[in-house]
C-alpha cells in the first residue's frame, strides 16, 4: 500500500524508507512502474555510456591529429582505462555499503575521470535491482524491526510484576 505520494503506508511515527535515484520509494514494494523504471535506467545508462565512449574516441583521435606522440597517447588511454576499472569497483561498492564520506571526497577526481566505469556499473547493477536496494532494503528493515521492538506493548501491569 502507498500513500498519494508515492511512498508506503507506515505505522505513526514509523521510519520512512530512503528514496533510491529514478526509483523513488517503488523499491519498498516494487509497484509504482518498478520495472518500467529499472528498464529506463538499464537503457539509459548504457546509452551514456556508449556515447560517452563515442567521445573518448573523439578525444583519441585529437590526441593523434595534435601528434603529441605516441606516449602521452598511451598514458592518456592507460589513464582512463584504469580510472573507468577503480570507478567500476567503487561504485559497485557502494551499492552494498555505505562509502567513506572522505574518501568519496577525496577519489572524487578519479571517478569524474573513470564516469565510464561508473556508468558500467549502473548499468549492470539496475539488470538485477534498482541501484543500492539491497543496501536501503536491509537499512529500512532494520530500523523497522527497531521501531517495532521499541514500540510493542509489554503485557500486564509492572506494578503487580513480583520481586525476586
């Protein structure tokens, strides 16, 4: 069940579950057009990647027009292969775990280098779930398990309860 917003039916005072990019809060239940997003987002980020690619070749082939030589064009190809693998891995990371705020910060050079690898990683990740469910799922369980822990009626009176 959702409300008029899109978002689940929780009980007062309950935790709300955190929305996932393009996904909203449909991930909870997988309604609201779930698949048709997980599609869109499937498509969408294999197509910017393709063409992302379309413009590291168009970048390539400056580098050989400028004919800086041949090893800067090899650093140059060595450098966004290796970047688009690292942005691969930390993005494919965070999917199942929360990233160090710091270290997001600080690798934030080498994934705007390797946005390959990150769109790679969208993509392949959004052919099975939506990016970071898993994650959210497992965090929103928790903290409704918590909430119901913290909010269950104990049973009698604790007055009357007998002292050892």
């Amino acid at each position: 069940m959702s409300d008029d917003n899109g978002t689940p039916d929780t009980p007062k005072g309950g935790p709300r579950p955190e929305p996932i990019r393009f996904f909203g809060t449909t991930w909870v239940d997988h309604d609201g057009g779930y698949t048709a997003r997980r599609v869109a987002v499937s498509a969408g980020s294999l197509a910017a990647a393709a063409i992302s690619c379309l413009v590291l070749r168009f970048a390539y082939q400056g580098l050989n027009i400028a004919d800086v030589g041949a090893p800067v064009t090899f650093l140059v190809v060595v450098m966004f292969a290796v970047c688009s693998a690292l942005a691969f891995g930390h993005t494919w990371g965070a999917f199942t775990k929360r990233p160090d705020p710091e270290r997001q910060s600080s690798l934030r050079g080498l994934l705007t280098i390797g946005f390959v690898g990150s769109l790679l990683a969208y993509f392949f990740r959004s052919l099975t779930e939506a990016p970071g469910e898993k994650l959210h799922r497992e965090e929103y369980d928790q903290a409704r398990a918590a909430h119901e822990k913290r909010t269950s009626r104990r049973t009698g009176n604790p007055s009357r309860r007998r002292r050892s």
